[in-house]
C-alpha cells in the first residue's frame, strides 16, 4: 500500500512535470519575430540610443512575453539602427504596446526617429547559447 | 588543523569560481555582432532553409564562440532572409570561419544564395531571457 501510494505520487510529478514543460514550449512554439529599421536624427542620436537602451532592458525584464530585443547600429552609418525582436506571441506582442514603459519609449523617442520600417518575418532557426 | 585547511579549501574554489566568472563575463563583453542579409533563388529555397538551420544549431552548439544565429524570412518575400549572429569575439567568428560544418554550408549553399550583403554592428543594447 505503501508502495502503492508511492508510485501514485512519482506518476502524479511525472504528469504535473509534462504538462508544466508542454505550457512552456507552447509559449515559444508561434513567437513573433521582427526586425523593426530605423533612422535616427544624428544630433539626437546619443538621447536615443540611452532611451532605447532602458526601454528593451526593463521591457525584457518585467513582461514575460519579451524574449528578445536586440538592438545594433551600422558601423558605417550609426544613425541606422536595427532592433530584432522576439514575443512569445501575438498576444504578447500586444500587450507590450500597452505597457507604461513602451508608451513611455514611444513619446520620449517621437521626435528623434525619422523613419521606422517594421519587417514581419517566419523564423528559419533560432538557435542560441544560454544568455549573454 | 582540519577547520583551516576546509578554509583553505572554500577560499580557493571561491577564488576559481570568481577567476571562471571574470573569463565568461570577458567572453562576452566584446561580442562581434552583425546582421546577413541574403537573397536566395526561390527554386532553391527549401534546400537552402534547410542547409542554414542544420548550420546554425550546429555551429551553436558545438562552437563556444557562436552565441546566436538567429535566420528569419520576410513574410512578404521569403526569399529575403536575414541572419542576426553574435559570435563572442572576432576570434571566435575567425575560428567559426575554418570549421568543417561551415565550409560544407557554403559548398552546399554557393549556387542557391543569388545576393550576400554582411552588415558590421555596435550593439547598442542585448536584453534576452533565456534561451528560446
């Protein structure tokens, strides 16, 4: 009986284990993964470089949803910038867009970006080490 | 007696675990990071999707340079694909250069890719969870 309720309770982990591990893979199985390119005004470009800087940082942070916000500049031409990004999905995605630090970002930089151009994509492979 | 060499003992794995900490955190502090934006003939391109994935998850996992390879396809063409890779140093993208699976990735891949633009990056910001 002893034994009984022993292997009741290894089955019983084992399953909570499996579905556990299944919600987490299914949050990353769809993600929305997009470049964001972007013109900064050169003479604003250190104010936005620190706004984008704080923006991907807490937003990484605190929303479960952000996977990724990688955020590079040409070295020939640092006024363009290129943000990839990763949401666990849609839905993460657009609570991003509702969040105080995003709107926060979005009327800080408003007058620094002279252009935006947003690229939807398929990821092909996403393959990375443990993060940085 | 046995008290100061357990000190001795703690003291120095904590030296090693700070010296192992202080190399990693080098690792990455310097990261090459660059963006690949390729065309490839669309007769071709599920040969190529498939040669790129097999490339870039094993580069990543058996390189300890190769960070992220990250290969994504324009929606609206996805015979436009872009590579998001950082490799640890320029010394690990030197060595990644001369390994075997990347030179068969570049046979195999040389007639399908029409167009390779590279675009050299300072990153600005790398804010991620843990791996996908």
């Amino acid at each position: 009986m002893d034994y009984k309720m022993k292997i009741k309770k290894i089955a019983f982990l084992l399953l909570m284990t499996l579905i556990t591990y299944g919600t987490v893979s299914a949050q990353t199985k769809n993600p929305l993964v997009r470049i964001a390119k972007l013109q900064i005004d050169p003479a604003q470009l250190d104010a936005y470089r620190a706004a984008l800087k704080e923006h991907a940082e807490t937003a990484v942070r605190v929303e479960p949803g952000v996977l990724t916000l990688y955020a590079v500049a040409e070295k020939d031409n640092p006024a363009n910038i290129t943000v990839f990004e990763i949401y666990a999905d849609s839905a993460a995605y657009q609570a991003h867009l509702q969040t105080v630090h995003f709107k926060k970002y979005k009327s800080t930089t408003k007058d620094m970006v002279k252009s935006l151009q947003l690229v939807e994509t398929d990821p092909i492979v996403l393959a990375a080490k443990q993060k940085l």
